[in-house]
C-alpha cells in the first residue's frame, strides 16, 4: 500500500476464510475498530462468504478463490482466518503480491511451511506478516509480564497453566490439543519469561469419559526452557465447565497470577457465585480488538509490529516437539536457531 497521504483512507482488507473467527473479525474490523472496511472475502463455499460480510458490507465482492482476493487491485491487506493447513498457501501468495497479511495462529501447520514464509519475507526486504497470536495484547497478561521484568517475583523458576474448553467436537484428534490449542501457551509463555524453550514432554493422565476414540484428553504439557524454568501446562478441552485459562508463575520471592474475568458476584440463596466463561470469543475480546488495530494502523503506516513470521516458526518448532513427545511419551529436544536479523 502507497503509505503517503494514506492514514484518512481506510485500509481495504479482503477476508479468506468465513468461518467463526473470520467472521468475528469482519464484524470487529466494520463496527468495533477505526480506519478498515472488508472489501472482499472468499471461503470454499462462496455463499458463506456472502452471507458472512453482506450484513456488514453488502458492497463487499465474495470470490471464489482466495488468490483472488490477494490479487483484488482494491484489496490493501488481506486477513487469513481459513482452516489452519491452507494458511501457508495464502501467506506465501500474500507476499509475492507484496501485501500486508494478519494470518491466524498457526502461521503454518510444518515447520518447512513456517521457513519458506520467512524466507519469503525476507526476501521481501520488509515484515509483511502479523500472526494472530493476541494474548499478548490481553492486559492481564502484560501485567504479569511486567511484574516479572520489574522483579516483583525475584528470578522467575516455575510456572503452572492451564488451557481449558468445554468441550471440543469428533474431529479434534490428539494432535490437535498442540497445534490448535497449546500453541498459545507456546508463544505467549516464551514471550511472558523472555525465554526460549528447549525440550518437552507430554503426560496423559486417567482420561475424561467426555472424550472419544482420537483423542487423548486431558494431557500434561511439561516444557523446560533455556534458563532452567520448568513449565507445566495442562491441556483439557472437554472440561465441561467452562472456557478457563490460568496461569501463575513462581518466582523465587513471590507468584503471580493471572485474574480470572471481572464478573458479578451473586449473592443468592446462601451461596456467592461468579459465572465461567464459556465462549472462547469473550475471554479476550479486547486483546482481539488491540491486536487488529495494531495491524489496521500498522498496514496504513507500512510498519507492522504484532507478533511476526518468527512467532509463527518458533511456535510451530515447539509444537512439533511436543507432538513427536506425544507419540514417544519421552522428553524431546526443541532446537531453535539463531533469529534472523529482520525479526529481532
Ligand atoms: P472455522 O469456523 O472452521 O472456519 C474456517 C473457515 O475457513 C470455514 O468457513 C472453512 O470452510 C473455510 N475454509 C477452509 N478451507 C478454505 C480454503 N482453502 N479457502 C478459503 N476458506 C477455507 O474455524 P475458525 O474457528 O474460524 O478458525 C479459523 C482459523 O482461526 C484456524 O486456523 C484457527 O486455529 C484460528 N483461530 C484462532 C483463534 C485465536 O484465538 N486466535 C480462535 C479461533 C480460531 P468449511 O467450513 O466449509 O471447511
């Protein structure tokens, strides 16, 4: 995008993939944020697309395929929020055409798809690429962040998450409890500590009777990174009770602790309750909306900052570990190389 004179345009962004969080982020990027319309959209079934942005703008054109979106002479930046194995493809298309592009998590679903984007990027010469990796545009978060950095732990040694959904349908396989859903914790927990991982391990404790033949579930994540803090998460998507996530951190002085979501207390027939979460979308909704605007801002100053390519591969290097942990029950190396020059 031509960045001179270009701020009190809005940016032009075509949407691939219409599904629950492409949809989300039309809804967000039309009525929530500043400086954005959605122009154009595409999903396997065209009629989806329509329908998804015609409420929002019914001037959008839907496309058949999302190359034509990239390609759209109106579209400025493009948004993919299709099925995690067809990012890639897109992200790699994006960058030939030279445009700004916000991928949802995973960047890629192998590491040889992360490296050929950063590759691609850099041959660019410039960042194209945001991943949509939004906890760390949650405040609860950066809190927990800065009390760390600020020492209000002393030298940080353990830390305990958790990573709960209601419940999770029939094609969501064991696998899945990594690439879909850990890798969160796998690009927040590294960027929380400022730390890098390098081995992990996988246990599967009694199984919930909520689950199904695929899928192994709950399980325990146990991560070690560089400066010797251990990590465990817990990884339970048929909880039942809610959407939950937690997260303390145990420093050698003191612990901090994510807060659950404001809420109301009731106090009601003798007891004193706070309702759970259970729709993945709320619990951070504003992250969400911070994150987009970065990028929104980011494309119109032809500078984007959020969560890069490099997010993408570390992240995706680290979920495959733990997938490979997952098959072998033994603890597996995580091997990161040395970040290149235009990620650091
Ligand atoms: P979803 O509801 O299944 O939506 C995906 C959409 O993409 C569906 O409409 C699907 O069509 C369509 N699609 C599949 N292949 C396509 C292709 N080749 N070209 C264009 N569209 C295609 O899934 P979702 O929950 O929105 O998730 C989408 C992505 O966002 C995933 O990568 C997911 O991990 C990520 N996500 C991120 C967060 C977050 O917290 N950051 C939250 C949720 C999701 P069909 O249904 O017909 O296959």
């Amino acid at each position: 995008m031509n960045t001179t004179n270009q701020h009190d345009k809005k940016l032009r962004i075509g949407v691939i993939g219409t599904g629950a969080i492409g949809v989300d982020h039309i809804r967000r990027c039309t009525h929530t944020l500043s400086g954005a319309e959605i122009v154009a959209v595409s999903d396997v079934n065209i009629d989806n697309a329509k329908k998804a942005v015609t409420p929002h703008n019914p001037n959008a054109k839907a496309y058949e395929s999302g190359h034509d979106v990239i390609n759209a002479e109106n579209v400025d930046a493009v948004m993919v929020t299709s099925w995690g194995p067809t990012h890639a493809e897109y992200v790699l298309s994006a960058i030939k055409a030279g445009k700004f592009v916000f991928c949802e998590k995973p960047l890629a679903t192998t590491i040889e798809d992360c490296d050929k984007i950063i590759q691609a990027e850099q041959a660019h010469g410039s960042r194209l690429v945001q991943v949509g990796f939004m906890r760390p545009y949650d405040k609860d978060y950066r809190a927990l962040r800065k009390m760390i950095a600020d020492g209000a732990i002393g030298t940080p040694l353990m830390v305990h998450a958790a990573h709960r959904n209601q419940n999770v349908g029939e094609n969501y396989v064991t696998s899945m409890a990594i690439f879909d859903t850990l890798i969160h914790e796998l690009d927040v927990l590294r960027w929380l500590l400022d730390d890098d991982y390098i081995s992990a391990q996988v246990i599967f404790p009694r199984q919930t009777s909520h689950t199904h033949a695929k899928l192994r579930d709950p399980q325990i994540v146990l991560l070690e990174t560089k400066s010797g803090v251990r990590i465990d998460v817990e990884v339970f998507v048929n909880c039942q009770y809610g959407y939950d996530i937690q997260c303390s951190v145990v420093g050698e002085k003191g612990i901090v602790s994510l807060p659950d979501p404001a809420a109301v207390a009731l106090r009601s027939d003798a007891k004193l309750s706070t309702p759970i979460l259970t729709d993945w979308k709320e619990r951070f909704i504003d992250a969400y909306d911070i994150e987009i605007q970065e990028f929104i801002d980011g494309c119109k100053t032809g500078k984007i900052k959020g969560p890069s390519s490099w997010n993408g591969y570390v992240a995706a290097v680290a979920a495959e570990a733990c997938v490979k942990a997952q098959e072998t029950q033994a603890k597996e190396a995580i091997s990161i190389p040395e970040r290149p020059a235009m990620y650091k």
